[in-house]
C-alpha cells in the first residue's frame, strides 16, 4: 500500500491511509527591484506542515495534500485534490483519466495571492508484475487562475490573470511486501506566459505493520517567479 496517484495493486480491495507529515521547505522567490535595477532572488528556509489522505482501490484513487509555511515573509496555505480512474486491474496495459484541484493561498506583507488550478489528464498504465512496477505515461491541461491584490499607500490594487497549460507528464510505483515507493514528474508548458514548469515528487513508505508505518516526501517545484524544494516525514496510517 503506498500514498500514490497510481492506480492501486490489482490485489488491493481498498485502503484508507492517513498521514500527518513536517519538515522544511527552501522557497526562492524573484522580486524585481528599481527601475533598470535586475532582478534579484531571496531564498529562505522555514519549517513546513502537511497532511495527506487516500482512499484506493484497483480501480479508483483519491487523494488530498494539505500543507503550510511561513517562508520569505510570506504566510502560505496550499491543498492538491486528486481523482483517478484506471481500467482493467488484470491487465498490463489499461487506460486511465484523472483531474486534479490546486489551490494556493499567499499572505505576503505587500501583496496577496490566491493560485487556483483545475487539470484533467489522460494516459496508459503499464504494468510489469515481474519487477513489481507500474508506469503511467499522461497527458493533460491546466487552466490557471492567478489572484493579486497589493496595498499600496494609495488603496489597494487588485488584478487577474487566466492562463492555459498543456501537461507532459509520467508516474511510476513500485511496490515489494511492506515497502513502497511513488515517483512523479511533469512539465507545464504555459501557452499564455511561453513558460516551462518543471515539478518533481517523490513518495516513499515502510509499514512496520498492517495498520502503520512510515513516509517520506520530497518535492521540487518551480511556478510562476518562485521555486519550492521541500521534504517531509511522518507516521502513516492504514485503515
């Protein structure tokens, strides 16, 4: 059993797993300074605090990541929800559909952002029960949603930006008795802004028993002016 979006083992019935997870994260943000001044990079390293939930079974994954920090004078909040659906569980090729929910909420002394991203995706699964692997290959889009608000002496300054991306991305997990490892990456090629996002996650769990054990994440991520690179650990529950 492993906190993953891929599809679970074909011999799963199904899991409900909990995890209360802390560590740090390391936030580089780009702040443009003067006029004809470059731009410059403040990094900071603060303490981070999440809290991940799955329900799977062969067929059906759902998953939640809730997370704060306080880093770079910046109070944030963010949740990923995640659904997906796979074919047949028997078979070492099968289809799968998912869609996913971003939201990030940035309290910043100057300026407050609130990030929303839907996402629907797409791709095969293939299965190698000899080496206890599964690779999902997908493809998939993205319509962001980028909130600003800054005060300012004069009153407060609000603007949106809606913009559209098209997602190239691969999973894979491989599971062996009481261990279990989950990796993810994906490249967001924003058409609006003519950006590439490059996002990294890697999860990996130890069940000491039937019902508990431990997990580890870590992820880099870059998004619009900022790059995140955090790592998590904590209990892990299975019901």
């Amino acid at each position: 059993m492993a906190p993953a979006e891929e599809a679970a083992p074909r011999d799963m019935t199904s899991v409900f797993l909990v995890a209360p997870i802390a560590g740090a994260v390391r936030n580089e943000v780009d702040v443009q300074g003067p006029p004809g001044a470059p731009a410059q990079t403040l990094t900071d390293t603060s303490a981070e605090y999440g809290l991940f939930a799955m329900y799977a079974n062969p067929r059906l994954v759902i998953n939640d990541t809730l997370f704060n920090t306080d880093v770079n004078d910046t109070k944030v909040w963010g949740n990923i929800s995640t659904l997906n659906v796979y074919g047949d569980p028997a078979a070492n090729v099968t289809w799968h559909l998912g869609l996913s929910y971003l939201w990030h909420d940035l309290d910043g002394v100057v300026a407050d952002i609130v990030v929303t991203e839907p996402l629907a995706k797409a791709g095969l699964v293939f299965r190698v029960p000899a080496w206890h692997l599964s690779v999902n290959p997908y493809l998939g889009y993205g319509w962001q949603r980028v909130e600003t608000t800054v005060s300012t002496p004069g009153g407060t300054l609000e603007s949106t930006e809606n913009t559209e991306s098209v997602i190239y991305g691969v999973m894979a997990q491989w599971r062996w008795r009481m261990l279990a490892a989950y990796a993810k990456y994906y490249l967001e090629d924003n058409r609006d802004r003519d950006k590439q996002y490059h996002v990294v996650r890697l999860w990996g769990t130890a069940m000491l028993s039937k019902h508990a054990g431990l997990l580890a994440r870590v992820e880099y991520s870059e998004q619009v002016g900022s790059t995140d690179t955090s790592a998590m650990f904590g209990p892990v529950f299975a019901f």
